[in-house]
C-alpha cells in the first residue's frame, strides 16, 4: 500500500461525517493514499470528487475490519466519529496493536479527553478548542465594527 | 464490597440479584430510562440513569469508594472506556469488561482491562459437553492452565485391563482419581484399569486432547 510519492502517507480515516468526509476528500486531493471506513454506506456520498482513496463499509471496533483496512501499514489513523469512545478505542488500538506512527482521536468530552492523554493518546476535543476561540474573543478589546484588530 | 455494574438485560438484573443475595453493594448504570425504572422497582439495588462512560454519571454512582466494576453493555467501545477510566481516574481495584466481538478479549488484555467473552465461554463449554458425552471437563485451575476431566473409560479404549504402570500417558498427564463402583481410588502403579471406570485426569491445555486421545484410542 506504500505509495510511490515521497511525501505521501497511507492514512486512515475513521468515521465519514462531515469532519471525516471532510479531510479524507482533503487529504486524498493532497496525493495521500487514504482508506476511510465508517459504518455507514450512504455516508460515503458525502466524499469530494477529488477522493481517490478507498472506501471500507464496517464497524470500526471489530479487528477484522481494521485488518482489512490494512492497519498495520497505516502512517496515520485519524478517528472521527460522533462517538467518543469508538473513537478513543480505535485511536487505542491503532497505537497498541498496530503501531501505527501517528493517531489522532476527536473527543468530544474534554474530562475523558484529559485520562487519555495519559496514555499517550493525542486527541483533539472540539468543544476545548471552539471554547478557547470563543474566550479569545471575549478577552479582545471590543472595535467599533466587530473585526479582528 | 461495592460493586457496579453498567449495562442492561437479564444479566444485568441476575448479577445484581446475585451481588445483593452476598451481602455487596450494587450499583447499576443503564442508559435507557425506561429500563432504568424497571430495574429499580425489581431490585433493592440503585439504579442511575445515564451514560456509564461519563466521568459526572461515574461519580454520582459513587465510583471513588468502589471494589468492583462491570461494564456489559452491548458496546465493546463502551466496557473498554468505562474500564480505563474507572481504573486510570478513579483506582477501581478491579474491573472487568465484556468483549461482544470475541476477538476484543485480547486486544482488551493489551490495553489493560481484563475482559471475557460470552462467546468464547459459551462455545467451550459446548464444545466440551456435547461433542464427548463420556468426557466431562470439571474445572479449569489457574485460569484455564490446568484442566480437570472426568473420563468414562469406555470397552474400546487400549487402556482396559493394563496396570497402570504399563500405561504410556503423554507428557504432564496424571491420573489422579479412579472412581469404580462409587468408591473413589487414588491409583498406584499396580491399579488396573477396567472399562466402565471413571477417571478424573490432569492435563495441561498443550495436551489436553492428545490425552484425551490416548484414553478413548481414537485417532490409533
């Protein structure tokens, strides 16, 4: 599954919402060779045209599934369901059993964010992070018109 | 002992009833409301309503002073959090999660999280009642290292009728009971073998059914 390209990556992108849709349809524009699973077929028609990768309909908790994703060659395994702890298993696994580089699991709950950066998990938590945008522009000097100084 | 369980169904409410009939606290978790209310009408246990895997929920079902905790809900992803973060946050001492996908038990084991799979345990137990009816597996000892099996030595086996001591018995095997006529006999060398004996057997899971082999004369 390597690819030619020097710079490219074999990523796996789990979860096809609307953030997961979102950065395999990017990431595969950018010349990635990107598998992206989730559960769900319909959820596939959201991908951009641009997506060249492949597509695995499944549960994303079941190994057999993962396998077939061909894991174990992953360089980044990005997990992006609606669901916290799909996520933060599958982030697991990837880092404990295939070894993957790079894992990165979206939290939704910044408290059970903060056990798992203990065990090594990078994640990212969307409420955290529009939380601190959001108090970033409290704490701004108000301008006139609204805009950014 | 307090004891929580997070899950639903009939193995939920027997477990509870179980707990309690020993003399342990049990709280339960479930999600659904509905089934939240039944089980508290039918149990002396308390019940929270909620998500187990919330840290707030956890708290509110007293996990800081807890021993035990059983996640078994139908969602592998569930029992692995649930597990991690009453061990990892709150020091629960034990905690054991039920691996749906059988293949989860051991990637549940490389986490941490002691995990068992109904699966797994339901088609052993077959495999070992139905498929020998003359070979009964008594007990696992030391997790399912050793195993104890009681044998009804059938007319076929090339055992009837030898001394023990001229029985060749594969490696980590041991004959250490013979029952005959009701009367249990622990056996020395001189001891024949007759058909109709039963024999409870030692065996190491290695070679467990080559043993098992040796003794019923198949595959000879």
């Amino acid at each position: 599954m390597k690819n030619p390209k020097l710079d490219s990556k074999y990523i796996i992108v789990i979860g096809c919402g609307r953030l997961g849709s979102y950065l395999a349809s990017y990431l595969s524009a950018n010349g990635n060779s990107v598998v992206v699973i989730d559960k769900n077929e319909n959820s596939f028609n959201d991908l951009s045209v641009d997506f060249s990768g492949f597509k695995i309909d499944g549960d994303a908790t079941q190994l057999s599934v993962l396998k077939k994703a061909k894991m174990k060659n992953a360089d980044i395994l990005i997990a992006t369901t609606l669901e916290d702890n799909i996520n933060l298993m599958v982030a697991q696994v990837a880092k404990k059993v295939f070894h993957v580089p790079k894992v990165l699991a979206r939290v939704f709950d910044p408290k059970r964010e903060e056990v798992y950066a203990q065990l090594g998990i990078s994640t990212i938590s969307p409420t955290s992070v529009a939380a601190e945008i959001f108090i970033d522009e409290v704490n701004k000097p108000n301008t006139q018109d609204g805009t950014e100084q | 002992m307090k004891v929580i369980i997070v899950g639903g169904g009939k193995t939920t409410y027997f477990l509870s009833r179980n707990f309690t009939s020993k003399g342990y606290e049990v709280v339960i978790i479930n999600r659904n409301k509905e089934e939240s209310i039944k089980l508290a009408r039918q149990l002396s246990a308390m019940v929270i309503c909620g998500d187990g895997s919330n840290i707030q929920v956890l708290k509110e079902a007293g996990i800081m002073g807890a021993d035990a905790i059983l996640a078994i809900t139908p969602n592998d992803q569930d029992n692995l959090v649930i597990c991690q973060l009453a061990s990892l946050k709150f020091d629960v001492p034990r905690t054991v999660a039920l691996a749906n996908d059988p293949n989860n038990t051991e990637i549940f084991e490389k986490l941490g999280v002691s995990a068992f799979s109904t699966t797994h345990i339901v088609s052993s137990l077959i495999e070992q009642r139905v498929s020998l009816e003359h070979i009964l597996n008594l007990l696992p000892v030391s997790e399912g290292k050793v195993n104890v099996t009681e044998i009804v030595l059938e007319k076929s086996s090339p055992f009837v009728g030898k001394a023990l001591k001229y029985i060749e018995l594969p490696e980590n095997s041991l004959i250490a009971v013979l029952i005959r006529d009701n009367k249990p006999i622990v056996p020395r060398g001189n001891n024949d073998l007759k058909a109709g004996d039963r024999l409870v057997l030692i065996t190491l899971p290695d070679n467990h059914g080559a043993v098992l082999k040796a003794f019923t004369g198949e595959g000879k």
